[in-house]
C-alpha cells in the first residue's frame, strides 16, 4: 500500500472566537484533522486579555495558544507539549498564522519552562489518562507558575468533575464551574483567591 500522501500535511481552516485560523498538523498527533470538541469549549469560555502572559499546556498543534496569541495581541504565549512533533507543528502554525507573540517549546509539562517566567493565564486540555500523580504534579507547578490573581483554565471530560473541583479546591482553594458542554466541562481556579463567609466566593464556588 502507498502510504506516501498519508504523510503531507493535514490542513484545515477553523474559525475559533470569530477568528480564522489555518492549521497543519499530522497523524500521530491529538486530534489531526480538526479541532477537537473540549478544546473548542475551552477556547469559546477563557478569558485573555490583551496584555496577558499566557501558557497552552499540552498544546498539540497549537488552536488553544494561538487564539491566546490572538487575544493577547500586547502579550506573549508559551506552548508546551510532551511530543516533539506537536511541538514542530504548534511553532509552524504560529509561522502560518503570523502570530510573532508564542512560542513553542518541548516540555514535560513545567519541566523547561523558565522559572522566572509567570503567568497571568494557563490553560489545558487535560487528557483523561493524564494519571492522578502527574494531574497533581501539574496542579502544583501552575499554582507556582501563575502571578497573584492569575487564572488557570482545565477542560476535561466531564467524568473528571468532580475530581478537578476537590482538586482546584484543595490546591488554590477556590473552584469555578465555567461552563458545563454534553461531554466536556471547563473549570477555573485563581491563585490567591480564597474561600470566604461572603456572597461572592460563595457564588464562585457553586
């Protein structure tokens, strides 16, 4: 069997928060040939604002750090990824979509990230089988890696609700439903913010 066009680039357009985007990537990657469903719900409910210093965890071909870069068209994106082709695909597209602002980098998750680099922003599509030891590892490391008030974004499936919300309520102290999809959920924390007798943190919390 000739397997050679198998091996070209599998590129797509995708609009993603009414911006228009131009993604190659391959097989052997997360979700080659279109953006995948929890990314999309993450990228539609995280706010970036235009001076954010960003991070996309596990980025894959990079739809969640770009839009960032898009967004945060004053500030600067880090995306990282286990896999070094993902990484290879996530910088080209950065390439392809002229977005100067991010930058790509092979990582176990926080493992090369400069520590003195902090974010106001860090978002992750969370695999289901990421495994609990490195989902606390992870955990840990963004709450050392996010400024004062800074706002960290999982999306998971919604199986891993519950674990994600004793978690974040456990680490940062504080938990936020963002949105609630048919299979997926996102859920956010911010450094700093702890859980008080007040109306509001009771609101942040439900």
């Amino acid at each position: 069997m000739d397997t050679s066009e198998l091996k070209d680039d599998i590129i797509f357009q995708k609009y993603l928060r009414g911006m228009e985007f131009t993604f190659h990537s391959t097989w052997g990657i997360f979700s080659p040939r279109d953006v995948d469903a929890g990314s999309r719900l993450l990228i539609e409910y995280m706010e970036v604002k235009e001076d954010d210093i960003c991070l996309d965890l596990g980025c894959g071909y990079g739809p969640i750090g770009l839009t960032m870069a898009k967004l945060a068209t004053t500030g600067q994106v880090y995306m990282v990824d286990t896999n070094f082709v993902a990484v290879e695909y996530a910088q080209k597209n950065a390439q392809i979509n002229s977005l100067d602002n991010c930058k790509a980098i092979l990582s176990n998750a926080f493992s090369h990230i400069p520590e003195d680099v902090k974010f106001d922003v860090i978002a992750s599509n969370i695999p289901a089988n990421v495994g609990r030891e490195m989902l606390s590892i992870i955990l840990s490391d963004a709450k050392e890696y996010l400024k004062d008030s800074g706002r960290f974004y999982v999306v998971t499936i919604s199986g891993l609700r519950d674990f994600i919300k004793k978690n974040f309520r456990s680490v940062f102290g504080n938990y936020k439903k963002v949105k609630q999809g048919r299979s997926y959920a996102v859920a956010m924390a911010i450094k700093g913010l702890k859980q008080k007798n007040d109306y509001y943190m009771e609101d942040f919390n439900r």
